[in-house]
C-alpha cells in the first residue's frame, strides 16, 4: 500500500511540474502577442522630431513631437525592439538623435497609454531601420 502511495505522490508532481511549465510558456507566449497589444489591420505612418529615446528592457520606447491637424504639437510613443537587438541592427545615439525629424511606420495601440508599435524608421537621408536592422530605401 506504500508502494502505491509513493507512485501516486510522483505522479502527482510530475502533473504539477507540467501544469507549470504549461503556465509559464502561456505566459510567454501572450506578452509576445503583438495583435492583443496592436491593431495590425490599422497601419500609421508619423512623421515627426525625436525628442527621447529609451533603450529599456523588455523593449525600447522612441518619442516623437508631431504637428497634430489643429496645428498643436501632440507627444506620440512608439514601442520598439529590444535595446540589443536596436544596437545590433545598426541603431546607436549617433545616428538618430534628439531633435532629427524621422518618419515611424508602424500600428496604432489598442491601449491609448502608447500610440503605436515601430516597425520601421526612417531617417531624413532615407536610411531605414526596422525590426532587422538598417537598410537603404
């Protein structure tokens, strides 16, 4: 009966040990789920100057100022890349800086809080740099 006992306990933990790791890749999965974040049927493309750049993780932030239609100028966010993966496709401060004028194309935010998510950057002289890293237009 003890025997039994002690089978049941490993199995137990074995069911445990799977329903977790189930659980976290889950979890994963759905931070990475860029069409609950973004409205992947509403393309935008914002043209405006660079005020801030931040290389954070999990993902890096560029902030444009942008002539709204009334005129007025209106602060948009735009989700990127990973800082290393910005870095290791060619982004660096010395290349795009505070103050360059850039057209970010992308999609619109379901959640007003950031505007959108970068998919390219383009730079007045018509480099283009995106999810892969530069490239000429």
């Amino acid at each position: 009966m003890t025997h039994n006992r002690g089978r049941l306990s490993g199995v137990l933990i074995k069911a445990f040990a799977g329903m977790l790791i189930l659980l976290g890749s889950a979890s994963a999965w759905a931070h990475h789920s860029f069409a609950a974040a973004y409205n992947m049927q509403e393309p935008i493309e914002i043209t405006g100057k660079i005020v801030n750049v931040r290389l954070t993780n999990p993902h890096s932030y560029f902030f444009l100022d942008v002539e709204g239609e009334n005129g007025e100028i209106e602060r948009w966010s735009f989700e990127a890349g990973t800082p290393s993966g910005m870095i290791r496709g060619g982004y660096s401060p010395e290349i795009i800086k505070e103050g360059d004028v850039v057209t970010i194309g992308g999609f619109r935010a379901r959640d007003a809080s950031t505007n959108g998510m970068l998919t390219k950057l383009v730079t007045a002289d018509g480099t283009e740099f995106g999810m892969f890293g530069p490239r000429e237009r």
